[in-house]
C-alpha cells in the first residue's frame, strides 16, 4: 500500500509542479481539457440520441397500438371482432384490447382540411387511447348525439387550428358515397367535444377521434371495424405478442406491432448512434495523443529525477506505474470535468429548450435530451481505457532508463 502511495504522490507532484518547459505545462492543460470535451460531447450526443427515440416512441405508444391486428389485404373489415376480441384481450402481457375502424375524410370548419377519423368503442366499453386521457380542452365523457342530432369528436390540435374551431363548435364532414347514380358526397354534422395533443406531430395535424358507430355511418359501412389494438403490460414484448395474437387472429388476419411500424425510423436513430459515437470519440483520440506526447515530454524533462529514483532502490514496475498514474490523473480529471459539463448541457438544453425543430419535419418542436448513467459510465470507462493506452509507451520507456548512464554527466 505504502508503494502505491509513493507512485500516485510523485505522479502528482511531477502534475502540480513549477516546470522548466512551460510547453508541458500547456500540452498537459490541453490533453485535459480534450479528454473534458471528448467526454462532454459523447454525453450531449447520446443524449439528443436517447431523447429522439424515448420521446418519439412514447408519443407513438400514446397516439396508436402497440399491436395492432389488421386484414392481410383490404377487403370487407374484420367482421368478427366482436367474438375475437377477447380472445386477444386473454393473451398474456396484454391489458387492453379494443376494435377501432379509421378512413380518410374530408372536414368543415372555417376552411376545408383532409385527415384521418379514427372510431373508437365508447369509455364504458373500453378504455380510452392514451392521447385522449390528456386532452387540453373537454371532456371524453359526452360520447353521444346531442339534442340535434350531431355526432361527438375529438380533434387534434393543429388538426382544430387548422379548421379554426374550439370545444363546443360545430363541424361538419364530407366523405364520398356510391349510390345507384355513381358517387356522391355526403355530409354530416359533428360537434367539437374535445381537443387532444399527443405531442406527435402527424397525429396531432390529421387525426381525430369519434365513436365507432359514428366513424361507420360517416364511411357507409356496416358492424366491422379494420383493426383490432392491443395493449401491453411491457411494450418491449411487442414482438413476442404480436406473433401469439397472429395465431388467433386467422389466415386473413396479420398482427403487427410498433417497432414493426415504425422500423425504418428506429433504425435510422440506431445508424446514427453508432456514427456519432465513432465521430465524436476522434475527440477522445486527440487527448489521448495529447497525453502521449506530454508523457513523453515528462520523462525527457524529469530523465534525472527518475535515474536518482532509480539508484535510490525504486523498480522498474514503480517508475512505469509513476506515469500510467500521471496519465490516468489526467483522464480522471477530465473525464469528471467533462460528465459535469455535459450534464450542465443537457440539462440547460431540456429546462430551456434551447434547440427548436420544426415539427412538420422532424415530428418535435425541440431537441430533447435524456442522458442514461448507463451510457455516462461506459463513456467515462471508454475515455479512461483511452488515456490508459496513451500512458504504456512512455511508461516503458521510462522504466528503460539507466541510471548510471542518466547520472554520468551530472
């Protein structure tokens, strides 16, 4: 113990002492504030990388299914779903399971807009989406016609803005009808009874929520809906549970789920994780070279102090470990500045919003940040790996040294 002692208090005082080269000094300074910002930045990255996917992906689980089960091919709508709904509500992992039939139309308001409306069983047959249990205005609860005749709907709120109405307006949908005289138009009367934000943007700008009955009698079908939506007690089992419910469900039935849905943006986040892990620690390269070159710096300047040290009784192994301590000392000391600046950042970053997005684009209105300690400590053991490898040489070389050739001319 009282060698290990004596290796990190001379690493220390050869770090914190007067020097002749004052160019040590500086590469010394460098090498410690490259290590920080190779640390921070590699924080800060993953962060924005985690933030995406978590905050996408909740807004995706709170907006739609996470597993949905649907006709292979387009045809009449799942006419049984009323006896196969509870066959899926039975699977393991599942807590709710609900039938909800959608299509495109066309709505009214103060000008026309296109979207999606969405029906849904009513609250006391099944529980509501979880877009809808947040909503920024109304209620969920008044699911029925009023007294003249007009059909409830829950709106999105860019979807509302878009049409320039609030709660409680009026609001008509037009959709095309096949008669015996060709296509034809139809209208009907709804009534702004909510307005929702589930924080996704494309949900948000075309969707809108009515019961079931009334999204068939709005698309002219009868008792089917064209999909039926699981959801799970752990999210992450989606595809364990998809694959049980497609067993059920019948040869004219699939079941997908989430990450099935959405797999080219998940994987597109993953693409970029690894890059921006690849890119940014060339940071950590740099410092790690910097630290190489003041080692060796270091040992050319204190070539005498480790010849005296050497005929003094202190080993080989002692020396060598005076200069991996040195080096490790500037890792850990960057490497902590560097943790506290990027969660400094981070920080700043989700409390301000620093960064905005537009969200037609990228579906937020700003960067979010999610720094996971998992991902801090493999950082800070990746950037201390780094400066252990920068010390080897030097250390070796330090350790090579001969004391009655060091000494001859002093």
């Amino acid at each position: 113990m009282a060698n290990r002692h004596f290796e990190l208090f001379v690493a220390l005082r050869y770090l914190t002492a007067k020097r002749k080269q004052a160019v040590i000094s500086v590469i010394t300074s460098i090498s410690v504030i490259g290590a920080a910002f190779g640390v921070m930045a590699l924080v800060v990255a993953l962060a924005i990388n985690t933030g995406f996917r978590n905050t996408l992906q909740r807004n995706l689980i709170g907006a739609t299914a996470q597993v949905m089960v649907m006709e292979r091919e387009t045809a009449e709508g799942i006419k049984d779903w009323r006896a196969l709904v509870p066959k899926f509500r039975a699977l393991p992992g599942v807590t709710q399971a609900t039938a909800s039939l959608y299509g495109n139309v066309i709505y009214y308001g103060s000008q026309p807009v296109g979207g999606v409306l969405k029906g849904i069983l009513p609250p006391n047959e099944a529980a509501p989406p979880e877009a809808l249990r947040r909503l920024k205005s109304g209620s969920f609860e008044d699911w029925k016609p009023d007294a003249e005749g007009r059909m409830p709907i829950i709106l999105g709120s860019r979807l509302a803005n878009q049409l320039g109405v609030a709660t409680g307006a009026p609001l008509k949908i037009v959709t095309p009808q096949m008669s015996g005289y060709g296509q034809r138009l139809d209208e009907f009367p709804f009534r702004v009874t909510g307005i929702f934000e589930s924080g996704f943007f494309e949900i948000d700008n075309a969707w809108a929520f009515t019961s079931l009955g009334s999204c068939q009698t709005v698309l002219g079908l009868p008792d089917v809906v064209n999909a039926v939506e699981l959801q799970l007690e752990d999210v992450m089992a989606a595809d364990k549970v998809s694959a049980e419910a497609e067993k059920i469900a019948g040869p004219k039935l699939t079941a997908t789920n989430w990450r099935e849905m959405n797999k080219a943006l998940l994987t597109a986040l993953e693409g970029e994780k690894a890059v921006m892990v690849l890119v940014i620690g060339l940071i950590q390269g740099v410092a790690a070279l910097n630290i190489l070159i003041s080692l060796i710096m270091m040992v050319m300047e204190k070539h005498r102090d480790i010849a005296l040290l050497m005929s003094m009784g202190a080993r080989k192994e002692q020396i060598s470990r005076i200069f991996i301590a040195q080096g490790l000392l500037i890792g850990v000391v960057g490497t902590v500045l560097g943790l506290a600046g990027g969660y400094l950042v981070c920080y700043l970053g989700n409390r301000f919003r620093l960064i905005e997005l537009n969200e037609a684009i990228y579906s937020l209105s700003y960067v979010p940040f999610e720094p996971k300690p998992l991902d801090a400590l493999k950082i800070a053991a990746g950037a201390l790996f780094v400066s252990f490898i920068a010390t080897i040489y030097p250390a070796r070389n330090a350790a090579r040294i001969a004391p009655a050739e060091a000494l001859r001319y002093e």
